[in-house]
C-alpha cells in the first residue's frame, strides 16, 4: 500500500501552487485554489459535532476538496449516487446531516467564508481511519451501504497507477460517469489527484463537448458500456483519436459490439474493469478486436487472488481492496481458464423463485433477444398488481423491426410474438406477466439500469408512446424580444417532454440534439432561413439545462451568410450556443 492517498493534502501542496489541478467549465483550478477549497470545507465540518455526513456534489473538483476538507476534520463521508427522495429518505436514517446539492428540505451545508490553507494542519491519516461510506448500484436490488478504510483506497489507488500509469503518463482526465460512485471515485477523482493528472471537474453527458475536450490535449476517457455504445458514428473523431492515451470502461459487461463500434471511434480498444463497490477492483481485460468471441477471459488486478467454489463455482476473491484479509465470496458464476484467468457467466443473484421453481433472468433474457423484434431487454421481478404473488416484468427496447410491428399490430400482438419466443423453453410460471416498451433504457449518472430506475418507468405505459406518442416535444414559450433580425424567447422543457427518457433518470436532462433543433425550429418560424442546413459550427455546451427550468433561447439571423447564431442562457448560466449554417437552394 503506497501512502500517497493518506498524505494527499500534503502532496498536493508540495506541487507549484500556479500549477493547473484540473478544469472547471474550460476555466483553469490550480493548485492554490483546490487548497483553500479543501480549507473551506474542513472549517465548516470541525465546527459541526456529528461524526457521519452525506456528500452529493456534481463538480468534481469541488467534490474532491469536501471529500479531504471532510476527512481532515475527522468525518466519515456517505455518498449516494443519486438525490432521488427515496436514496435521502435512507440516508437520513444514517447520517447527521447533509452537506452539498441534496434537495433543500434536507437543508445541505456548502461553506461560505474563506479560510487560510494551514499545510501544518494536514497530518497523515490513519489508515484504519473509515473515511466512506459508498453504495452499491442497486443493478441487482435495492443499494446497499459499503464502508470504506483509507487502507482499501490507498491500495486500490495504488494498484491503478503499478498497472496503467505508464500509458497513460502526463495526460488530462475526462470522464462520463460520476465520482458519486466508487469506480468513478477512483478512477476520476482519487487516482489524478493523487498522480498530478488534470481532472475536467464536470462528467460530459453531450458527445458534442466529450468531442471538443477530448481533441484539447493527450487525455484518457472514464466512461462504461452505456455511454460507449452510444458515441454518436457521425461526428468526427480524428482528434480524439490523436490525443487519446486510454479508454476505461466498468459499470457492466461491454459487448463485442460496443467495444468494436467505440474502438473505431475513438481508436483505443477500451480496457474493461470488473469489480464492485463491495470488493472494488478484481480484474480487467482488453479485447482483441480480431476475435469475434463474446467470452474473453479476465486477469486478476495485481496483489488478487481469486479461487472457485467447487459446489456452485462462485468466484471467491482475496485482495488488500477488501475490509480484510479473507476471502469473500461472490455472487458471480465463473470457469477457469488458467492459473492467471478467468470468464464470468453470470449472476447467482439473477437466479429468482417464481411459485417454488427457480428461474434464470440471464436465459430468459438471453431467449428474448434472440428475437429480431427486440434490441435490449431486462427482467425484474415484482409482485403483481399489489398481490403476494411474484411474477415477472420484462422491460423491453424494441428494434426497427419491432417498432414497425407495435405500431402496425399493437401491443398485445408484441407481447404474444415475444411470449411465443418463449414456449418450449420455459415454463408457464416464469413467463412475463407484464411488460413495458421503452424508447431506450433509463439510466443513472454511472450509466447504468438499475431495479429503481425501471420501477420508477412504471407509472406509465411507454408502449404507447413508441407508437403513437403524443407528450411534448417543444418547450412552454414566451416571447421576450423581437427585431428584424434578433429574437428572444423563454422557453421551458416540460416535465413529461418525449426527449427526457432515458437522459437521465435522476434528473432529466435537455439533450444537446433537441436544443440544436429548437434553435432550428424556431429560426425557420421567424426568420426567413435558407432552404437546407449545411453545418454547426463554434458548438459548446457549458451548462445542463433541466426539466422545468426557465432559460433564455436568443437567436439572430445574418442574412448574407445564411447563418443563425443561437444561445441557450440564463440568470446563473450561458448553457450552450452555435452557429447554423444554411445552404441555398439550388436553382432548378
């Protein structure tokens, strides 16, 4: 265990205090700055009695200053991937009080008066010291609560930089996950910060800005399957491919498909982590691009050890990143393949009792998306319509083929072209009872589908959305100003707009696309626009806009150079902005 992570602060401040920690909206944090955050926030928490505080803050940069601020004054930390009412409901069974972006009944702290940064008051930590609390997705079930020692943190971090940091050398780090998380935490936040890389403080939720910082400088991506498979194939990539040193990936499996259509991209195949909140770290994987195998074996982590369960051949692990030194047993089946590697084949939790008969997820799943009507597909288990009576839910994304199919035939007919994919193969008991068509699946800021998430899907029906949707797809609008070539409107994303599924579930977030397309829209309807769209250029998105949230769309038109310049900004913030250009149309 190295011990970098317990004397951070002091390592920190041995650096020039000129020199660039990260990137807060393209805005330099250098050394100094971060220091007298981390002061900030150690005055405000010395002064407060209680021992356990929640932590939820968006910037990570900020983030990092309250996680050692927090630590310095003896606090142990508990963080949510979420602010959603039920994740505070639980945390304030757990914790004294709140501190960051929680919603305002919980009344969070953020520190106000400036504070002098004292080196001489930053000893070392104790490495027994439980400095977190971090919780499990929830992927599988309800989150559960994994308290931290520095020790595991000091190792994991350490661990990292023995393994990849020799390629990844001196490099800026961009990430599409949270640091709310534990492989966010480390891989984003713990691990630059202890090994001086620049840290870009704000996850990237648009392909536009992930685009525009990753061709700024040599840089790595911290990213998962969810946000990898749907980098966007028409936007060029040719200077992220230049300044990219590696691509990570974790969160879930990342399909043959996903790393292809990524690596093509981005021209990094993606380095796979399997681990979990629980163990954190266990193994990784690069694929070989050249095999069309989906099963590719993963390596230990360096100082893992790992065995099977000869009765079920659950895989049993051993590591400095575990509480102690025994071996945990795991819930994931696995086969060995030598002495150093192993394949996963799935969860043992994914194993549930339907009226006594044991029924597999995984092959139901698995049977599902052998039919050309479907393109993903999750099964959650629940009890129907208020009753004792488990039954399953099948959460479906339809393809192109099954799309045209609902619309035409209707959802019953779906459902029983789907049930018929199902017969021979599995018993009665374990059919879906019900199901749910979505446009695509929620997810939460780690990218990933949890059972929360789904249920939250199912107060309403999107089966009818997919084929004959009638939510909003335009904002609530007030016009505020209007010249011959300038407009001014006030524009509200509604609550229940189509463009929120899925982007994100915790908090709807207004899609870089859509706004590109309302400053469209609303050109063509007052200006006198040229007949075809040629390009964007000069395109940023600094801040999310969020459902309900009032903004300001100005939009002006340059005649001579069939342009029309917009910007998305508010009281607090410029949100994004461009400029459109138009084609004439050709003379017949």
């Amino acid at each position: 265990m190295s011990d970098k992570l317990l004397n951070l602060v002091q390592v920190i401040a041995a650096r020039p205090s000129s020199l660039v920690l990260g990137w807060r909206h393209q805005q330099a944090v250098q050394t100094a700055d971060f220091l007298a955050s981390v002061a900030r926030w150690r005055s405000l928490l010395s002064e407060h009695s209680g021992q356990n505080f929640a932590l939820y803050l968006e910037d990570s940069l900020e983030f990092g200053a309250a996680l050692l601020g927090g630590w310095h004054a003896g606090k142990t930390l508990w963080l949510s991937a979420d602010t959603l009412s039920s994740s505070c409901a639980a945390l304030a069974l757990q914790v004294d009080a709140f501190l960051g972006e929680f919603p305002s009944e919980y009344a969070p702290s953020k520190p106000t008066a400036d504070v002098r940064f004292d080196a001489s008051a930053y000893p070392a930590l104790a490495p027994d010291f439980k400095a977190l609390v971090v919780h499990t997705s929830g992927s599988t079930g309800v989150a559960q609560a994994c308290p931290k020692r520095m020790s595991q943190l000091a190792s994991e971090v350490a661990t990292l930089e023995t393994l990849f940091g020799t390629a990844l050398g001196a490099c800026e780090i961009v990430a599409t996950v949270s640091h709310q998380h534990i492989y966010g935490l480390l891989f984003k936040l713990l691990w630059p910060l202890s090994t001086g890389r620049a840290i870009h403080a704000q996850s990237q939720n648009f392909p536009e800005a992930l685009l525009a910082l990753l061709g700024q400088a040599p840089c790595a991506l911290i990213s998962s399957p969810a946000h990898l498979k749907r980098l966007p194939s028409h936007l060029n990539w040719s200077a992220a491919q230049q300044n990219l040193r590696a691509v990570f990936s974790s969160g879930g499996p990342l399909s043959l498909q996903a790393a292809q259509h990524s690596a093509a991209l981005l021209g990094q195949t993606p380095c796979e982590v399997y681990g979990s909140s629980e163990t954190g770290g266990i193994a990784w994987r690069q694929r070989d691009l050249q095999l069309t195998s989906e099963e590719v074996a993963w390596q230990t982590l360096p100082g893992v050890s790992w065995r099977l369960d000869t009765a079920e051949n659950l895989l049993e692990v051993r590591s400095p990143h575990l509480a102690d030194d025994a071996w945990l047993r795991l819930t994931d089946h696995a086969q060995t393949c030598d002495g150093q590697h192993f394949l996963l084949l799935g969860r043992s939790d994914r194993i549930v009792k339907i009226e006594e008969k044991r029924v597999s997820l995984d092959a139901i799943e698995a049977l599902l998306l052998s039919s050309p009507l479907v393109l993903e597909v999750r099964l959650m288990a629940d009890s129907l319509n208020g009753s004792q009576r488990q039954g399953l839910i099948a959460f479906v994304v339809l393809s192109e083929a099954g799309k045209a199919s609902l619309a035409q035939h209707g959802k019953l007919a779906v459902n029983r072209c789907l049930l018929a994919s199902l017969s021979g193969a599995v018993e009665a008991v374990a059919l879906p009872r019900r199901w749910r068509y979505l446009q695509q699946m929620p997810l939460n800021a780690q990218g990933k589908t949890t059972q929360a998430v789904l249920l939250e899907s199912l107060s309403s029906d999107p089966a009818l959305a997919i084929a004959a949707d009638t939510r909003p797809r335009l904002p609530r609008l007030k016009l505020l100003e209007r010249e011959a070539n300038r407009l001014a409107l006030e524009v509200i994303a509604p609550a229940d707009l189509l463009y929120f599924d899925g982007h994100f579930s915790q908090m709807a977030i207004l899609p870089g696309v859509v706004q590109l397309d309302w400053a469209i829209h609303y050109g063509c309807e007052y200006f006198a626009l040229a007949a075809g769209f040629e390009a964007v250029h000069a395109l940023k998105f600094q801040q999310v806009i969020r459902a309900e949230m009032p903004v300001t769309l100005e939009l002006i038109f340059d005649a001579q150079k069939n342009s029309l310049n917009f910007r998305y900004f508010s009281a607090a913030h410029a949100h994004s902005s461009g400029r459109i250009l138009f084609r004439a149309a050709e003379p017949i």
